[in-house]
C-alpha cells in the first residue's frame, strides 16, 4: 500500500495531473473572455461521452489510433528521435491493410484479419525506417525526412487506392473483404452500435508490450542508452546506427497499426483524400502528455479523445466553439512542456511536504 501511495506523489504523476487542471482552467478564463459559461461547456463535454453508451463506444474508437500513434511517438523519443512522421507511417499502414483486405479474397477470418494487421505494422514499418536509415547512415534529420515522407506517404496511399482498388464510381476503395474485419458485432451492439471493434484490445495489449520490451528487456535498455547518450553507448559497445533504424522501423510500425485498425475496425474501406487525418500529428501530443511513458500515453489518449470528442457536445448544447478545446489541449502541452511553471505553482505544498518530513 505504501508503495502505492508513493507512486502517487511522485513528480511524474503530480507534474501531467497539475498541468491537465491548468489547461482546463485556462481553457475555462478563455471561455470566460469569450462570453461562455465554461462549466455548462465542461459539463455538456463529458454530458456528450459519458451520457450513453453509443458516444461512449463512439469515445473509445476515438481514443484507438491515438494510443497508437501515441505510443509509435513515444516509442521513437526513447531512443531520442523526434518522430514527426507518424501521419505518413499511419497512411502507408493503412492503405497496406486495405490493399490485404480487398485483395486477399477466400482466405479464412482467423488467417485474413492477421495478415492485414501484420502488413499495415511492416509497411508502417518501413516507411519509418526510411527516415531511420537516412538518420543513420547519412546524418539527415529524422525530422526534416519524416515529415517529407508525410506527404509522399498521402499520395502515395492515394495514388494505390486510384490505381488498384478504386470503387466504380465513388471516390473511394470498394470495401474490405469480411474475413479481414476486426469489428466486434456483439460488443457494438451493447454498446448502442457504436463502432467499437478489437484494435482497442490489442492497443492496450501492445501498450503492456511496450512497457515490458523498453524496461525489461536488453534490447530495450540499449534503445534507451542510445536515446539518452550515443556517445556513451557506442562506447559501451552498443550498436548506435543500427538502434536507431530498429526504432523507427518499430515506431512505424506502430503508426501503422493505428491506421490498419481504422480500416479494418472503423470504416471497411479507404477514401481519397485531399488532406491528411491529423492522427499521427495528434500522437505527438498524447506522447507529450503522457510523458512518453506507454501507460501515460494510455491517459493521454483517454484525456485526448474525450477532449476531442466531447466538443461536439460543447458546440451543441453549450454553443462554445470546438476550436476551444484545441486551446485546452495547447494549453496542457504548454504547462507540461513548461515544468517550471507548473513546479512554481506546486512550491507551497512542496514546502510544506519539506517541513512534515523535517519534523
């Protein structure tokens, strides 16, 4: 129990906790200004996820591909890259999956569904990897070819969808063959035909995976060595260029389950689209919250998409506009990238937990 408690008072706990309430706060002065009433907004945002089931449900497939583009963010951070690519990695993964979904007919549920899961990771993979190798062989910044690859990756995944897997007619793929499904009837049944489906089980499986491999493992001691020091890593014998290419490669291939899970779980099927989704770049921001640790970046999603969610709640009932929230979600970005601030507000009660321990 004792431990329990400890955890609890830890700074890497306080810190994203305090600065959460402060967004929502400064969230709340800026409705103020705006001529709203910040807790009739609050109220009907989480009125909106947590009122019934079916926007529940609707919440939790909101949170999915956060927690996967999350973690591909965080996973690349360990190793001390800044991965900005994840929108690219998410597209490639997911047009990957769909091509293995239309294509990849006859095939057995338990064999089809897999292999499309399997060749949104390694496509996802690769494209990461990309960046990875260019990072290590030739010095380019991961960032400066990632966020490129972020675009050749929409026209690429639009290019495919076009040439190969085209729907007479409207503007996007025909749809997935079923065996390649990992929608849950019966759970989006109980929830109000919400479109939940099984890509949040296995995110939350691959988050404890994460954890496991980055912590408990050789080869995630290395990644983190490398992140924190290549100097120092390389001395201790380390392979620094070849970490590098296996994190990206794993951090794409992360990003590219969260686009897999999309269109096998949400829509069955992949528009052409004139812009990118956004989630990858959203991902950068659950990693940030959840301080890119695995299971903060499970709170990060949670906050995330019901933030995002229940703003069409806000909108409606309370007439705040949605562009608020984004406001709310800076705000908390800023407060936990800004620690000084945060620890500033905290120094009376460290203070006084000084003097209760002198005592």
């Amino acid at each position: 129990m004792s431990n329990v408690l400890k955890w609890f008072t830890r700074d890497s706990f306080i810190l994203p906790i305090v600065a959460i309430i402060m967004g929502l706060i400064l969230g709340g002065i800026v409705m103020l200004i705006g001529g709203y009433n910040p807790i009739e907004a609050y109220s009907a945002l989480f009125t909106k996820v947590f009122g019934d089931m079916y926007n529940f449900g609707e919440a939790v497939r909101e949170m999915t591909p956060l927690i996967m583009t999350g973690l591909a963010f965080a996973f690349a951070a360990r190793a001390g890259l800044f991965n900005i690519g994840g929108e690219g990695q998410f597209l490639v993964g997911m047009t990957a999956a769909t091509f293995v979904g239309v294509k990849f007919t006859g095939l057995p549920i338990y064999i089809h569904a897999p292999l499309a899961l399997i060749a949104g990771a390694v496509f996802g993979g690769l494209w990461a990897a990309i960046a990875g190798y260019l990072k290590a062989a030739r010095g380019v910044n991961e960032v400066i070819s990632s966020i490129m690859l972020n675009w050749i990756g929409l026209y690429l995944a639009n290019l495919i969808v076009r040439q190969f897997l085209l729907l007479p007619g409207e503007n996007r793929s025909a749809d997935i063959s079923d065996s390649a499904s990992i929608s849950l009837t019966w759970l989006s049944e109980l929830m109000g035909n919400s479109r939940v489906h099984l890509g949040t089980l296995i995110a939350l499986i691959i988050a404890v995976v994460f954890y496991i491999y980055m912590w408990k493992t050789k080869q995630g001691y290395e990644i983190r060595a490398v992140g924190l020091n290549p100097n120092a890593a390389e001395y201790a014998g380390m392979h620094v260029n070849r970490n590098i290419v296996k994190a990206m490669f794993i951090s794409g291939m992360l990003a590219g389950v969260g686009g897999a899970f999309q269109v096998l779980g949400v829509f069955h099927y992949q528009t052409l689209m004139t812009g990118s989704p956004g989630t990858g770049f959203d991902g950068i921001a659950v990693a940030l919250i959840g301080l890119n640790h695995p299971f903060g970046v499970l709170l990060g999603a949670l906050l995330f998409g019901t933030l995002t969610y229940g703003s069409a709640g806000m909108s409606f009932a309370a007439d705040v506009p949605p562009e608020i929230i984004r406001i709310v979600i800076g705000s908390i970005i800023f407060f936990i990238a800004a620690q000084g601030i945060v620890r500033w507000v905290l120094k009376p009660f460290y203070s006084k937990r000084k003097k209760e321990k002198v005592l």
